[in-house]
C-alpha cells in the first residue's frame, strides 16, 4: 500500500513539475544570455531559476515527501549504493537523506540571493522585492526542519517538515510562479 501511495504521489509531483515548467514554446535548455548584475565575490550563476528548481529543490524536496510514506531506514541499498539514483537508496541513503535533503535546501535558499539569477522566461529573479527576503528565509527554515526531522528520525516530524517545504514553495510560487494566461503566463513569472 505503502509503494503505491509513494509511486502515486512522486508521479503526481513529476506531472505537476512537468507540467509548470515546460511551456510550450519555451526551450529552457537553450543557453541564457550572461547574467546581469554582479555576484559576491566568488559567487557565480551557472542555472536559470528553473534549472535550480529542478536541479537541487526538486529532487531533494521529493526525497523528504517520499519519506512521509516509506521509513526510511527500511529503505535498502541499491547493488551499488555509490550510483544509485535513489537518494534514499544510495551511500549516504535512509535517515541521512533525510538529513541531507534538508541541508540542501535550506543551502539552496543562499542560491536564490546571488544577483544576476534569470528567470526561464529572462527575467531577473525579484531580489529586490521586499517579500523576497522572507519567501527565502521559508525555504531556508522549512530545509532546516526537514533536517531536523531526519536527525530526529521521527515519521511525525518529517510529515511536519514536508508541510513546511510546501508551504514555503507555495508561498513563492503563488507570487511569482504561477501566471494564468491574463497575467502574462509564463513571460509574467518573477513579477507581482
């Protein structure tokens, strides 16, 4: 019951992820013009907005809702835990990918304040707007409490942590994500 909660859940999150960000007639693999504005020192911006959602935020937040459903301790090692594809499954698997999921969100929050960010759509990321600095202060607490949860090693925590995780990308993605076709659609991103 269990699998087909997961296998359900992750397809629905896969669609939905699909779904929001491959607009048709927007090639997002199409190399970016260089970004404007310039890093800290040392910082560089190699992705789009996108390429970073779906890069570091998607799939680490599909390893804590993943972990709602399935202990992870009862997840076993793939036959070679150093390639497995599967987070929970790989070296640093089960209750440490829980962990390091967290991590990598709560890190990722710091991608989202490098000047010079695009959008898909070739907008600047709205660093500059006085609610950005909380919709990335969500993602970084949310990411925190993921880790938390799987230092805790607690199913209740995680499903607490999950909510958290949601709760911060829906803040965001209700602003400046989601554009019906009177907003602007997909060249009204990263606008109000």
């Amino acid at each position: 019951m269990r699998t087909s909660v997961l296998l359900i859940s992750m397809s629905a999150l896969l669609f939905m992820n699909s779904a929001c960000t491959q607009p048709s007639g927007v090639d997002s693999d199409k190399p970016q013009s260089p970004p404007t504005g310039t890093p800290p020192a040392g910082a560089q911006v190699h992705s789009n907005l996108a390429q970073l959602m779906r890069g570091v935020m998607f799939p680490n937040s599909n390893v804590i809702f993943a972990a709602q459903s399935a202990d992870p301790a009862k997840i076993k090692a793939t036959g070679d835990p150093s390639t497995a594809t599967d987070p929970l499954a790989g070296t640093y698997g089960q209750w440490a990918a829980v962990e390091n999921a967290g991590l990598a969100l709560a890190e990722s929050a710091n991608l989202l304040t490098i000047p010079g960010r695009m959008c898909q759509n070739g907008k600047a990321v709205p660093m500059q707007n006085p609610d950005w600095a909380g919709l990335v202060q969500g993602l970084r607490d949310a990411g925190m409490a993921a880790y938390k949860a799987g230092q805790s090693k607690n199913m209740d925590m995680v499903v607490e942590a999950a909510d958290q995780v949601t709760t911060a990308c829906m803040n965001c993605h209700e602003v400046y994500r989601e554009k019906t076709a009177a907003q602007g659609g997909m060249a009204g991103r990263c606008t109000k």
